[in-house]
C-alpha cells in the first residue's frame, strides 16, 4: 500500500483493518471511519477508487503514527 496507494477500495482496507485489530463502521453513509484501539479515527470516503492521501493516511494509521 505504501509503495502503491493507486487503485485501493475500501473493502480492501477494512481488511487490512480487521488484519491489524482496527475496527470500523459504516452505517449506510458516504463514508468508513477506522478506529484505532487508542482512540485515534479516520473518516476515508468510501468512492471507488480510494484516493492516495486517504491510504496514505490510513497506512499511518495501521502503522501507529
């Protein structure tokens, strides 16, 4: 994802998420928000194809940053 954030949708990311125990919600909205254990968030519009800055952040995210 690093080296490519082209192309991601967030299905793929949920994964990713309940991969690294980050939990998510989507509730019939335009948007997923991932939820780290410390609290930390991160709303990323769920349109096909994700946008690089959203997996870019979201790699942060995943990484503890």
């Amino acid at each position: 994802m690093r080296s490519h954030p082209m192309d991601w949708r967030i299905e793929q990311l949920q994964t990713v998420a309940r991969q690294h125990d980050i939990d998510w919600r989507q509730d019939g909205t335009s948007h997923c928000v991932f939820i780290r254990a410390d609290g930390k968030t991160l709303p990323v519009p769920a349109h096909r194809p994700v946008k690089p800055v959203y997996v870019k952040k979201f790699v942060a995210l995943v990484n503890g940053d």
